[in-house]
C-alpha cells in the first residue's frame, strides 16, 4: 500500500467520515475526546485524509481529533492527504494499530472477523498478523458462530465484577484523562465508583491501594503513555 503523501491544512467541513470505516467498533468517543480537549491541537499529530474530488475529503484516521476541533470551534486541521486506499477499514485499521489509543482484543477480533468476510482466501496467519493476534485466535474468532465479545459489550459496566477485563479497561481509560487524579489510590477508585458495585467498593480500594503501580505500569503498556494526545 503506498505512503505516498501531502502535509494540507484542510476545512473540517470537507471531510467526510463514515462508521463503517471505523475499525474501534466498542469505541468509547467522549473519552479520547475528553482527552483531546486539554491538548493543544497544533501538538496533534495531523488527521488523515483522501481525496475524492470537488474539494472533499475521505476521513481515514482522526475522528475523534477532527470531532475535538470541531468541539472548539476549529475550522481547520492539518492532514496528511495519502491517494485514496483500496480498503479504508483496512487503512484505518492500520493507522490506529501503530498509534493513538490502545485497540482492543474484540476490536482486533472484530476486523479479523471483517478481513475473513471480505478477503476469504487470506489465510489465519496473514489475518492474524494484520491484527495483531495469533492465527489461532484470528480463526476461533471468525468461526464462532455467536460473537461473545458483542454479547458483553451489551452488558451494562455496572453489572459486571470490578475484575472483569471490561471494567479493568473502562478503569485505565478514565485514569488517562487526568492522570494527576489517580496519584492516590482512593482517587484512583473515585474516578470509577459508578462502575464498581457498592458492596465491593471498600475492597476494590484496599486492593488498588496496593496494586496502584502496577496498574500505571499496565496502562503505559497498553499505550496510555504520559502526555499522550493521539485519538
């Protein structure tokens, strides 16, 4: 795939983007947006974008950069202008993959579900590699006839155990919108408490009180490094 491109500065009004080039199919948008918020956007690294003619563009990777701006009344981003890709999911897929905020393990069994669908002659390891997971998982995703990671995406976080992987997750990305706030574990805890059943709150804390710096060394693993202002 070419890496040709073009650094423009490029109305928000001209872009066109569509969800179902959105590969963060479980994708939490005021989150990253919230994140964004507190950045300058001159610091971002710029949105891409395709052409299509008559001056519009098709968005490939930035919505939640491009919504932010939007949000504070930008009229302008700076883009990178890449020749329109054969698969835009695929593209999208990609650029998200090697920056910005972490894919999930069901949004990276999603598109492996959604390269089986439309490239079926790919094999398990070429799909897996794509996507990061092993062909194993790459093939028990494609052949499960019920996809359970959309099942538990349906589950209210509330009714969930405080050590599911969902609320652990829902947990780091909260902690990475203001990372001053969770210096102390029971801040850490506040930040979450909707999410965590009134029973088991004082127990969560106590445990958190001692895991807290392993859950800093787990989300700058999954990519919610310091200063970080990539959606």
């Amino acid at each position: 795939m070419s890496t040709d491109y073009t650094l423009e500065i490029v109305p928000l009004d001209a872009i066109d983007w569509r969800q179902d080039d959105n590969p963060r199919v479980f994708d939490d948008l005021e989150a990253r947006v919230a994140n964004l918020f507190e950045s300058d956007p001159d610091s971002w690294e710029p949105i891409v974008v395709a052409p299509i003619g008559g001056g519009r563009y098709r968005g490939i990777d930035g919505f939640a950069r491009s919504t932010t701006a939007d949000r504070r009344r930008r009229q302008h981003l700076r883009a990178r202008i890449e020749q329109m890709p054969t698969d835009v999911r695929d593209r999208s897929f990609e650029l998200n993959r090697i920056h910005g905020f972490h894919l999930s393990i069901g949004e990276r069994k999603a598109h492996a579900r959604y390269l089986h669908d439309r490239y079926p002659d790919l094999s398990w390891a070429e799909i897996g590699k794509r996507c990061t997971i092993s062909d194993h998982t790459a093939k028990v995703a494609c052949m499960e006839g019920d996809d359970p990671d959309s099942q538990i995406a349906r589950v209210p976080l509330r009714e969930l155990a405080d050590d599911h992987p969902r609320v652990i997750y829902a947990f780091l990305r909260k902690l990475v919108v203001d990372r001053a706030s969770w210096r102390t574990a029971e801040r850490a805890a506040h930040a979450i408490r909707s999410l965590i059943p009134e029973d088991q709150y004082d127990d969560f804390l106590d445990r958190l009180g001692r895991s807290a710096e392993a859950a800093l060394d787990i989300a700058e693993a999954l990519g919610y490094g310091k200063g970080e202002t990539r959606g």
